[in-house]
C-alpha cells in the first residue's frame, strides 16, 4: 500500500486497544486497573436482551468491582437521555465509566463522562476542543461494526431541542481503552451489521481523502477498505465468524483513521440527516457516499490509485479508470449494506434540503473536505442523491 499522503508532518493518537474473540471478560480487570470501585456501566436494551451486559456484569463482580447500570440510551443518542445518565453517575458515587454498545451507548458514555468533570450543558462542548478539565476513566467496548467511536476523538449527539446532531471533538475524549471482542457481533441483527459496516466504509473514504491524512491514517484507512472489500458482503450473507471478525477489525482501523484524519462532507451531511430524520447513520452515508466521491474525485487524483488498489483494483492507476473501478465495488459494497439508496427512499422530504445544506456547511467535518465547497455545492450533492 503506497504512502501517499502530501502531509510530511502529523500527529496519530490512540488509545490502549485491546481486541480479540472472547475478550468481553476483560473488561473488568481494566476498570481495575485504571482504579475503578464502581463502575457507571452505560448500555441499551438491546444488548442487555443479547446477553452482553450480563457478561460484563459478571466480569466486573469477578474483579470485586461494584456497579451501576444505566441502559437507558437510544440510536442518535438525545441530549436529554445523558443529562439523565450524568445524574445517575453522580448520584450513585461512582467513577470509571464503561460504554458497551454502538456509537449511541459510547457517545453517551463520553457526554456522561464530559459532564461528570467538565458540568454545564453537552452544547456548550460543541465544536472543537472546548473541553479543559480530563474526564473520568473511561473504556468504550463496541459491540457493532462501524462507528469508531471507541477509539477516536468524536462525540455526536442529538440536540433534540434544535432537531440537529452536533459533534464534540477533542483529544480529552478518546477513552483510555478500547476494548473489542468480535463476538458480540454474532447477535447483532443482519440490518445493523450492514449498515455499521456501510459507516465504516464512509470512515475510511472521508478519512483516506481527508486534507488532514497523513501516511499513519492513510495505511490504517486503506487496511479497512481491504478488509471490508474481503469479507463485507459474505458477511452479511453468511454471518461467518471470520468475516465477522475482519468487519470489527476493519471498524478498529477506519476508526484510527478518521480520528487522526478527521471526516469530510459526507459527514457533515449526514448529521443533519440524522438529527432531523433520527434516521440510520449508516444508512444516511450509504445513499451520500457515491455521490460525495464523484465531488471529490476531480481534487484528489494523486490519492486514486492508492484507494483503487485498497478495493482489489491493483493497476488502476490514478485516472478515470480507478474512479469507476473503485465506485463500482463501492457501490457493490453499500448494496451489501441493505439499506434505501435514495434520500426520497429514507423519507427525506424535499422541502429539507436547503436546510439541511445550510447546516450541514456548519459542521466541523466540512474543515477537512479534500474539496472546498459551499451551501450550493451541498445542496447539488442532496439533490443528486435525492
Ligand atoms: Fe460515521
């Protein structure tokens, strides 16, 4: 894989990461040992139905920690559901905080974890870094294939008074270990494997593109599309541990990579989206993705090859060929997500798209778009994926 990336200078920060089948077990011993006593657990229903949170349970009592469950979390986290788990956390004297789950239950874990040192509102940390005072221990443990959040510098919630997802960045909030056991996904249903699949892909596209690439995010952005183009589609079709496998560890990599490189204007489109519609992230950057590229394309030839050869097309070079090489499997690939594959087919009303134009150009991710655009410019890319 080529080191491509014009940036001879950059900065790569991850947490601990511990990954491996199996290892849900551990999570106890790592609240231990970064000095937990009573860990703030913070989950859904969903995993707690699955099993996977009377694992971690019983790994934190087999660590003589004691425990306090708040699984009150739904998709698109609300502002209002971590304010109430924020309560929870203090009222119940606790100290590390642990997020099992998709990016909903991390991203809560790290608003609970934002306002348990930090107090005030969620939005008075939006944007980038805003957050002064280091937060609680923390350890994130994903339990789906895509969003990244246990291992990057993002937080995305819904501002439910606004109707608009708004994103928290700062390296204060990447947890002190991210802790993935592959497992989890075998009860993870076949609509969420692809859609968590399909936001990993964006990550590692956007990142790969990404003004802030470097050549760390670049080999890390790459080795997610290599592993999602090798197993994304038997995966979903014949849910095989393996695959299953390559899809955390693809997730584990497209994170590192958009946490180091940042994301771009899919994105910033996509949480607009989602914010007003509470619409599937995954789902949401599927239908923008093809149509982000061909923005892009016209200002990142140099980049084409490399990404090309990462989805299988090893002698694509940097020209015409590579771009429909590439959007082609990528198209294969977000098919093998399941979801619609217009804006009109997730019940995006056409009035919207102005707006949602308008707020996408004020999110954070559009800083690090390969391609400068403007409200028009997005606007044009909501109407082609319409
Ligand atoms: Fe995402």
């Amino acid at each position: 894989m080529g080191f491509d990336s014009p940036n001879q200078h950059c900065k790569f920060e991850v947490p601990e990461i511990i990954f491996g089948r199996g290892l849900l077990n551990q999570v106890g011993a790592c609240a231990r040992r970064l000095g937990g006593k009573k860990v703030f657990l913070v989950s859904d229903e969903g995993l707690f139905r699955a099993g996977w949170v009377d694992r971690v349970i019983k790994s934190l009592l087999d660590a003589g920690l004691t425990f306090v469950l708040y699984d009150q979390i739904t998709s698109n986290p609300k502002d209002h559901e971590i304010e109430d788990g924020y309560r929870e956390y203090l009222k119940h004297g606790t100290d590390v905080i642990v997020g099992l789950g998709g990016g909903s239950a991390m991203d809560a874990a790290k608003g609970i974890a934002i306002l348990g040192s930090n107090g005030g509102r969620l939005q008075d940390y939006r944007g980038t870094d805003r957050i002064h005072c280091p937060l609680p221990p923390l350890v994130l443990c994903p339990t789906t294939c895509g969003t990244g959040s246990d291992v990057s510098q993002f937080a995305v919630i819904n501002d439910t008074a606004e109707q608009c997802k708004f994103t928290i960045m700062s390296r204060c909030i990447a947890p002190d270990i991210s802790l993935t056991d592959p497992d989890t996904l075998e009860t993870l249903p076949d609509e969420y494997v692809g859609s968590s699949a399909v936001d990993a892909l964006s990550h590692a596209v956007e990142a790969y593109f990404s003004v802030a690439a470097s050549s760390l995010t670049d080999v890390n952005a790459q080795e997610a599309l290599i592993l999602l183009n090798k197993s994304f589609v038997n995966a979903v079709q014949e849910r095989r541990a393996d695959d299953l496998e390559n899809l955390s560890r693809a997730s584990l990599h497209a994170g590192m990579a958009f946490s180091n490189a940042l994301l771009g204007i899919g994105h910033a489109l996509s949480h607009p989206i989602g914010g007003l519609y509470n619409a599937n992230h995954g789902h949401v950057n599927a239908v923008l993705l093809p149509e982000v590229l061909r923005f892009d394309f016209p200002v990142v030839e140099k980049k084409l090859a490399g990404f090309a050869a990462a989805l299988g097309h090893h002698s694509a070079g940097n020209g015409k060929a590579a771009e429909e090489m590439a959007l082609e499997t990528i198209d294969t690939l977000l098919d093998a997500g399941g979801g619609p594959r217009s804006l009109r087919k997730l019940g995006v009303r056409e009035e919207d798209l102005p707006g949602l134009a308008e707020r996408a150009l004020k999110d954070v991710c559009v800083l690090t778009s390969p391609r400068q655009t403007d409200e028009e410019d997005l606007f044009g890319i909501l109407k082609r994926a319409y």
